[in-house]
C-alpha cells in the first residue's frame, strides 16, 4: 500500500473541489446567488443596527456629559460665590478683630486707672488724721485722671 505524494496532493485537489454537501442542495448558482444576496442584505441590516446602536450609546454619553459638565459648572459658580461671601466675613470680622483690641487696651487701661485710684483711697483710708487732709487734695476727682497724677506718700 505504498502511495507516492503525487497521489496524495491529487487526491486531496479532488476532494476540494468537490462541491459541499450543503452547495448540492442550495441547487443552482441562481440559487447560490439568492443565498448570498441574502447574507448581504443581513449584514447589511446588521450594520445599520450596529450604527444605530453605536448613535444611541453616544448620544446617551454625550448628554451624559453635557449635564455632568453643567452641573459642575453649577458647583463651580455656587463656590465661588461662597469664597466671595468668605473673603466678604473675613474682612468684616478683620476690622471687628481690630475693634475688640482697641477696646481691649482701652478696658485695660481703665481698669489700671481705676486700680491706682482704689490705691490711693485704700492709702487714703489708712493714713493718719494729719495726713488724710494732704492726701485728699492730691486724690484726683475722677478714676481716669487718677492715672495721671502720681501717688504720694507723705
């Protein structure tokens, strides 16, 4: 059973150009045809659904993408309005803050006034009967002028 590969390849181009199984019972080439013009027709419907798919996925995105760049335009207005109503409260409460330490100093320097004129009463009430007439007129008339004028000890 010895075969030569001549035979072999011949054998085999036989084999292929045999019609298929399925290419005998579509009948003609008229027929084939018909098959064939059909297998286009489909894949051409295909295409067209395909694109339209395509069309709706993208405009489905696009839209997506429009009202997701509006919204954050949106929030980018409604900050920055906010930063401008902060930078607005931050230089209120900077001249506010600025108000509380001049009147901070001058709470501060009252209460010293008031403290040496406490003094001088408290010197004055312990002072001899002698004393007490000399004291009492260089005690000031006021707590506030009391800063201005020295204590003196007799």
């Amino acid at each position: 059973d010895e075969v030569s590969f001549l035979a072999l390849g011949t054998a085999h181009v036989q084999r292929a150009s045999q019609p298929a199984a399925g290419a005998n019972a579509a009948g003609s080439p008229k027929d084939v045809l018909n098959m064939l013009g059909q297998a286009v027709t489909t894949l051409q419907q295909q295409e067209h659904l395909s694109e339209a798919k395509l069309k709706v996925m993208f405009l489905t995105n696009f839209k997506a993408g429009v009202k997701r760049y509006a919204a954050l335009l949106a929030e980018q207005r409604k900050m920055i309005t906010t930063r401008k109503t902060l930078l607005a409260q931050q230089a209120e409460l900077r001249v506010a803050d600025e108000h509380l330490q001049v009147t901070h100093s001058a709470l501060q320097q009252q209460l010293r006034s008031f403290g040496l004129f406490t003094q001088k009463l408290a010197h004055l009430a312990l002072a001899p009967t002698q004393e007490a007439t000399e004291l009492l007129r260089h005690l000031p008339a006021n707590v506030k002028s009391g800063m201005q004028q020295p204590l003196t000890h007799a």
